[in-house]
C-alpha cells in the first residue's frame, strides 16, 4: 500500500516537484475537462480521443520528474456524453473510447477511471467551515431535490443500464487486450437521480450489479471511501466483498461527517464516518497493494499561493477550484504516518511502501 496523489489536470512542473518533494512517488491525472482545460503542460489535445504519442509524452514527463503514473481517471464528459445517455453519436464515442483505451494501454498506463454520471458531480456548498475557518464542500439533498433537468428530458434507470451494459460489452475486450485496468467510480453524491438523470452507482447491490454485468479481470472500481460514507455502507464488508475477488484498483482516501441526506467532507484527522487505521487494516487483510490517494481534501489559508496556474481553477472535482495543494500535503503526512504505523504495530512493514529518496 503506498500513497499516491491526484485528481488534477496540469502537470506543471513546480507542482510534479512538490509532490516529489513530501514523499510521494504514484500519481494519476483526473482528466474529465481536458479538451476545454488549455493546459499548455498537458500534452493531450484531442477532442475525441488520445493519441499514443501523446500519452507516450505525457507518461515521459511524469517519469522524468522521479514519478509513476498510475493512472489517468475519468474520460472527459465530451468523449462519450453520448455514450452514457443513447445519443445519436453513441456509435462513434465508442469507437473513440476503443481507441483511447487501446494506446493507454501501449504507453504503459495500467488504469483508466471512469465515472456514469452524465451530469456530473453535484454540492450544495463550497465554503462550508471547518476549525480555523477551512472551507469545504458540503450536501445537502433538501436543497438539491428542485434541481431542473440537467439534459433534454429525463432518463430512466432502464436507460442508463441499458447503455452501461452496451459500453462495457465493448471496451471490457479492449481493454483486456491493452493490460488496461477500467475502474468505476462511485455516483457523487450517491443518490438514485439528480436533474432528470439517474446515478447508478449509489449503493453496494449496483455495484455487484456492474462487476457482474459483463464478467473480466480488467474491471474494478475506485474505491472512494467518501461516496461510499455518504451511501451508509458497512465499509468492512465492502472491502471485503471486492477485495477478495480483487476488484479495488486504488483508494481515494477521504472521510465525511455522516452519511446523506446531509453531510459535509472534514480533515482526515477529525471524528467521521469511519476509523481510518481500521481501514487501512482491512484493505491490507484482503492483500489491497495498490495506490491510495487524498480525494476531497479541504482548503487551507494559502492554497492556491505555491503555484501561479492553481488560481485558472485546476479543477477539484468538487466544483471548488484550485488544487488544494496545502490540504493534500496535510492529508498525505497523516497517511503516510498512519501506514507507517500500522505496518510497524502489526509487524507487516512489507505491506507498505516507502517512497524513494532521489
């Protein structure tokens, strides 16, 4: 088990040496508004798919700053919009998709997260307060059920099932050709519909539901243990559950106060849904070895300071803007103290992976 960092779009070179810096060695890019994103450190400009070369370029320069990249997540929503809702360019997004998926698996990337949210990721607030006036996301399902029709009308749950199963019928082969691992990340929040469109992945039966649809050993998930807190659910039997049958890609490490109708994210450190140490012993008693990372961290007094590019909104998926790089360290010291902890008080050193030095 190893700490990782992610969810932004630009490598930016002096961010790549601040990750290197507090210990990290595993990245992923969360990639969901990148045709429309500008980065000029991003190398991937396709509209509709991603080249090799590109992703081959984008791997080099993640390498050539002493880093991994471990995974690129989320398709972004222009390359199969269609895809999820039966559009007229179903057929052709998923032709693209085939691509994509195709040359992320020849430049070595072994994941590619992926959500089936079409209207994407819903708070009620941003500038909730936590200790010393730290803001952070919050939701509130009162406040949301008003919410207009996102899309043209409103889909039903059939729909989106029907258009699941057709998506992985044909990229589940694609990818076990590439060496691809898909991984599917919970609805956020997750609840059965918002604006007219239905969030399949809301509870524990769908997702049993979505690793036996279309049966292969390159589907699992993004265990996110935030959405899953915001479900209810018993987090031990859901490790469980999609441990032993080796369906956990990587973590994203975040925790809330309780779980819906309401809740707000808190530091990591704070009273949440769930014991953190108990987590990270159950992730290692299933033989979890994988990446986790900060998800939804809050922000500090000063992020958005230490780089330039971070006030062009390099897009938390929380809608929050900005990286939060202050949060993420915050949140990366505590893990790595915790899996330090946990390997040396169980005697299973070997189960936790120490970055390297250079």
């Amino acid at each position: 088990m190893r700490a990782g960092l992610g969810t932004f779009m630009d490598p930016h070179p002096d961010r790549l040496k601040f990750i290197k810096q507090i210990g990290v060695d595993d990245v992923l890019l969360n990639l969901w508004g990148a045709p429309e994103a500008g980065y000029p450190n991003l190398p991937l400009s396709g509209e509709h798919e991603w080249s090799f070369e590109n992703l081959v370029v984008l791997r080099n320069q993640i390498e050539d700053a002493g880093l991994r990249l471990n995974a690129i997540e989320n398709f972004p929503y222009s390359f199969y919009d269609d895809v999820m809702l039966g559009g007229p360019r179903q057929d052709e997004q998923l032709e693209h998709l085939k691509t994509t998926v195709r040359n992320v698996g020849r430049a070595g990337i072994p994941y590619m997260g992926y959500n089936w949210m079409p209207n994407g990721v819903w708070r009620s607030s941003t500038t909730h307060r936590l200790r010393g006036g730290a803001e952070t996301s919050a939701t509130d399902l009162d406040q949301l059920e008003d919410a207009p029709f996102t899309h043209d009308r409103e889909y039903t749950e059939e729909e989106l099932w029907a258009n699941y199963e057709r998506f992985l019928e044909e990229l589940l082969p694609v990818a076990e050709e590439a060496g691809v691992t898909l991984a599917l990340h919970p609805a956020d929040p997750p609840v059965e519909s918002i604006g007219g469109i239905p969030r399949l992945f809301y509870n524990f039966e769908n997702f049993k539901r979505a690793m036996d649809l279309v049966p292969s050993d390159n589907h699992a998930l993004q265990f996110c243990l935030g959405n899953w807190s915001a479900m209810g659910a018993d987090l031990p039997e859901v490790i469980e559950y999609f441990g032993e049958r080796d369906k956990l890609a990587y973590v994203h490490f975040q925790t809330i106060s309780e779980p819906l109708p309401r809740f707000n994210e808190v530091f990591i450190d704070q009273d949440g849904y769930y014991d953190p140490y108990e987590i990270i012993a159950k992730l290692d008693e299933v033989g979890f070895s994988g990446m986790i990372i900060p998800g939804h961290v809050p922000k500090l007094e000063g992020d958005g300071q230490y780089l330039e590019h971070d006030d062009r909104s390099d897009l938390d998926v929380d809608g929050h803007g900005g990286w939060k790089e202050r949060g993420r360290a915050f949140t990366i010291g505590y893990l790595r103290g915790l899996l330090e902890t946990y390997g040396r008080e169980t005697g299973r050193e070997s189960a936790v992976y120490r970055p390297s030095e250079e």
